[in-house]
C-alpha cells in the first residue's frame, strides 16, 4: 500500500466523512442497529458512538485499509458495544451464512470495486429476518448533474480512494437481491450536488 493510501487518503476521508451534516445522518441510521452487526466499510470508526448499546450484541468491523484501522483506535476504545475487526474487503466477508441481524452501509458502496460480489455477501450472511440499514451518497435525479457526475467520477476515483459520485445506490440494492422497506433521497445543504444526493433508508432481503 502506498503512503498516499495509507497516510493521506485516510485522514482526507474521515475529513469528509464527519462533516456537520454526514454526522447528522450517521446518528439518525445507526441507532436502528440490533443484534450482531456487520459494518461494511468501517473506516475509522465514526458510527461507533452511535450504536445503542442496549440493542446490539456485537459489531464486525469489515475494513481492508490498514491506515483506517490504525485511525479508529481512539473510537474503538471509546466504543460502547464490542468491536471486532474483519480486514478484508466487502467482497470477502468471512462469517457465516444468515449469521448477522443488521448489516450497516454509510459512505461505502461508492467505493467497493465489486458491489455485485460484495452486496452477494452481505445477502447471505443476513438473516431472513435482518435488516440492510444504509446512508449512500449517489447518483442524482437531475440530467445534468448526472452529466457532471460521469464527468468527474474517473479522477475523483483516483483521489478519493475509488470512490464514485454517479452509482444508483437504490438500483444497486436491489439488483443484489434486496427489497428497499424505506428510502429517502435528498441533497446535503451546503454540499455541491454532483456529491451530496443522498439515499438513506432500511432494505430487507427480497
């Protein structure tokens, strides 16, 4: 791994990623967490201080970047539920079938390379019972904001550590064999719309 991915890109990530408002969203997402909790895309830990402890058993923590987990060190240590790393991507999530009660999604499926392989995963170890909770930034209504978004997504990619501003969350979802229950899509103020159409809602399996 390069010192731009494992030194850099993680303190420009978790810049953007605890905004005012992306903050805002994480706390109003992750307290519907239950049972045992499969994060997708932990990062540095952001939501932790969110989880309701009272609810949830336990959280694995799925994050390939070496440099994310080094950052989460002071939130894991202030986490009120019990975390467990997982430091393979989203494609590879070794826990076993229908053995998860919520998976968590915030500010990930822009980024994994294979969504198709990774939703797949987080499908089977779901249980029929759980729930996919998500808060994805995405693809916009607008034509011409969707122009600009197919503009600028190869090189935001090559800085943003492969993340892309012009991925249909909501379509993703259900391509990988999920049935949206609730769904909210709005702009973030303050934000430039080509990055701030959010999708934020509860998915069940289809």
């Amino acid at each position: 791994m390069s010192f731009y991915e494992n030194k850099v890109l993680p303190l420009l990530i978790n810049s953007a990623c605890s905004t005012r408002q992306v903050m805002k969203i994480r706390r109003q997402v992750v307290p519907r967490a239950t049972g045992d909790v499969l994060e997708v895309g932990m990062g540095s830990g952001l939501n932790l201080e969110f989880y309701d402890r009272e609810k949830v058993n336990m959280v694995w923590g799925l994050e390939p970047s070496e440099g994310m987990r080094l950052k989460a060190r002071a939130n894991l240590n202030a986490s009120p539920v019990e975390v467990k790393w997982l430091d393979l991507p989203g494609e590879q999530i070794p826990l076993e079938d229908e053995s998860i009660d919520t998976v968590l999604l915030t500010y990930t499926l822009c980024t994994i390379p294979d969504w198709q392989a990774a939703l797949k995963q987080m499908h089977r170890v779901l249980m029929p019972t759980g729930k996919l909770l998500f808060a994805e930034h995405g693809r916009a209504p607008e034509t011409d904001i969707r122009k600009w978004q197919d503009r600028i997504t190869p090189i935001w990619k090559k800085i943003g550590g492969g993340c892309h501003l012009n991925r249909p969350i909501s379509d993703y979802l259900v391509e990988g064999g999920f049935r949206i229950e609730t769904l909210d899509t709005f702009y973030m103020k303050k934000t430039p719309r080509i990055v701030g159409h959010m999708y934020v809602g509860e998915a069940v399996k289809a």
